[in-house]
C-alpha cells in the first residue's frame, strides 16, 4: 500500500492537468454518446467484449492459433486444454464486467472471485488463494503476535482507496493507478497478480465515468502499447518498497490510452451518424466494391461491425442474384468473388459528399 499511503507526496505536473481538462471533456460528452448509440448498444457491447477477450489473450502471449482463438471467442467452441479454457473464463468474465458495472463492488470477496472464475479448472486449486505473509515483514507494524495474510492486506488497501476516493483530492484514475502498483507489489495471491491487477485497473476506469471502454476496446489499446505500458509499471515499482514509486509516467500512460479510446469513441458516433443517413444494405454493397476481388463476410463484419449478419446475408444474397459476385464454396466460412471489376466501378457513397 505504499503508493496509497504515500499519494499525497506527488505534485501532479502541467501536462498531466490538460490532459484532465482533455479526458473530463471527453467524460462529459458519455450521455452524448450513449444517446446517438442506443440503437447499437448491446450489438457495441458484445463486440467489446470480444475484442477486449482477444486482446487481452494477445497481451498475455497465450499459445492458441488465431483460427482456434476466434472459433472460441465467437462461436462458443468446446475447449480442448486449459489454455483454451482459459479463454472461455475471460469472456465469462468480461461479460459480468459489461453486465454488473453498475453495481460492481470493490471488496475482497469480488477480487477473490475474479480468480477463481479466471482460473478455476486452469491452474491447480492449490494455486488459486491468498499467500500468507511472514511475521518478520510485519513485526515493526503489529501490535500484538498474530500474522496476518495478505487478504488482510488487500482489504486494508481496499480501504485505503476508498477512503482516499471519499476525500476527492486526487482524479479518480491516479487513484486507480496508485492502487493498481500496489496491488502488483504487495501480490496477494500465489499467482496471477499481474493478470488480475490489470483486470482491476479496468473495472475501476469502467465504473468511474471511463465510459468510452464500454465501446473501445481497453485490452486492445493496452496490447498496442504493450511495451510502454511494461515500461511505465516497471518504473512506478521502482522504489515502491521505500515508499517513493515513481508513479506519474504510468499515470500519463493511462490518461492517453483513455484520451485514445475517447477520440476513436468520436470516429465511431461519425460513422454511425454517416450509416444512419444510408440504407444499410446499399452501405454493404458500397464497402464490397471497396474490397479486394476475393473476399469473406469477416472483411465485411470488420468495416461494418454493428450491422446485422442478416442483413450482410441479405445483400450478398441479393448481389449473387444480381450476378454481381458469386460463392467460392459453402458454409460460414466461405469466401465470395466479384464478377465486375472494381478499379472501374464507380464507388456510390462518398461520405465526404454528404450534407449532414
């Protein structure tokens, strides 16, 4: 806990305040946003959820082919092995984070139970519980002989955030990262800290006005910039036993990505405000023009992502009878070719030419 216990030794640098005034702009536009998204809602929502699980197994480095990982996350495929499982877990487990965010609760028997539903029937049960300290790490802080585990020591920080949350000194988020550093350091379980800290780290920008993560993949973002972001942590734990983390780069480093998720929320509204103007099924067909020859519905869920299957199915369908294109063999996966050439087909809709 020493970043909590410590947070009021750092001054916040200029930077860091305009990008306050950057991201609370941002943060005052969520009614905004989720009024021009309603009609989308669950459709984005869902798509978060899998992209953040897919991510998120990208950051982690797991060994499942892409066509194995996407058959898991999208098509609820039995699991062969525990990786695999795992994957099954985490999409449980981003599904209650996007459901539940309203009444999420920060407290020990929830930290515990993101554990056990991420790993249970993955790692040994042994594995899956609290580490208990050793009395010598403790005997300056104790009043009396009893040796606490480090459940106690998660609940202590979990008081010790809320209580510096109550205070409204600090901009939540700096808060989140404070506590975040000390949940990694102080590692109150035998294994997976990291894993379950950054899964924290989210549920707290998620349900503290970040809503931007609720349609831009944070997990996405955090893979991106993977690099950076071992970097910042690894500098914030510099020094965090003496009680002088240097804790401002990864600060920095999570107000941009939200600032990021916030920008890319504004390209999002954009176009859902352009397709809004456009009779879907035409905006399907207008995107195929733009593909290469040979092409597959998944190029098309990538462009479109919050247009129905049955509408993408109803204009390849109607394209086919129009023998505008033509199937290159059978099934869900099945790719498509185009019987006109497109270098020479003039596109229809040009969003730039629309007076909206």
């Amino acid at each position: 806990m020493n970043c909590l216990s410590n947070i009021n030794r750092t001054h916040i640098p200029h930077d860091i305040i305009m990008a306050y005034l950057n991201i609370y702009k941002s943060i005052g536009m969520n009614d905004y946003n989720h009024e021009t998204l309603n009609t989308d809602y669950q459709v984005m929502v869902r798509q978060t959820i899998s992209n953040d699980t897919y991510y998120f197994v990208k950051f982690l480095g797991l060994n499942v082919s892409e066509t194995r990982l996407k058959s898991l996350i999208y098509k609820d495929v039995l699991p062969k092995n525990k990786d695999e499982k795992f994957i099954l877990n985490l999409k449980i487990v981003f599904t209650k984070i996007h459901k539940e965010t309203s009444t999420f609760a920060l407290i020990t028997n929830e930290v515990f139970d993101l554990l056990k539903i991420l790993y249970t029937d993955v790692i040994s049960d042994k594995k899956i519980g609290f580490i208990k300290n050793e009395k010598k790490t403790h005997n300056l802080l104790l009043s009396n002989n009893k040796v606490p585990s480090k459940r106690e020591d998660l609940e202590d920080m979990i008081d010790l955030y809320k209580k510096t949350v109550i205070e409204n000194k600090y901009e939540i988020s700096y808060i989140a990262c404070n506590f975040f550093i000390d949940f990694v350091n102080v590692a109150p379980f035998k294994e997976k800290n990291e894993e379950i800290g950054i899964l924290l780290l989210y549920i707290l920008l998620i349900t503290n006005n970040y809503e931007a993560f609720e349609y831009i993949s944070f997990m996405e973002l955090l893979n991106e910039n993977k690099d950076e972001f071992q970097r910042v942590k690894g500098n914030a734990s510099y020094n965090w036993v003496e009680g002088f983390s240097q804790l401002l780069p990864f600060h920095r480093f999570t107000i941009n990505i939200s600032l990021q998720a916030y920008n890319k929320i504004n390209l999002l509204i954009r176009d859902h405000e352009f397709d809004a103007h456009l009779n879907k099924s035409n905006n399907v067909e207008n995107t195929i023009h733009k593909l290469k020859d040979v092409f597959s519905k998944d190029d098309i869920r990538i462009a479109h992502p919050y247009i129905s299957d049955s509408t993408i199915n109803r204009t390849l369908k109607r394209l086919r009878d129009e023998e505008k294109i033509r199937p290159l063999g059978k099934g869900r996966s099945a790719k498509w070719i185009k019987l006109f050439e497109s270098k020479n087909k003039k596109v229809v809709y040009e969003q730039l030419d629309l007076n909206i």
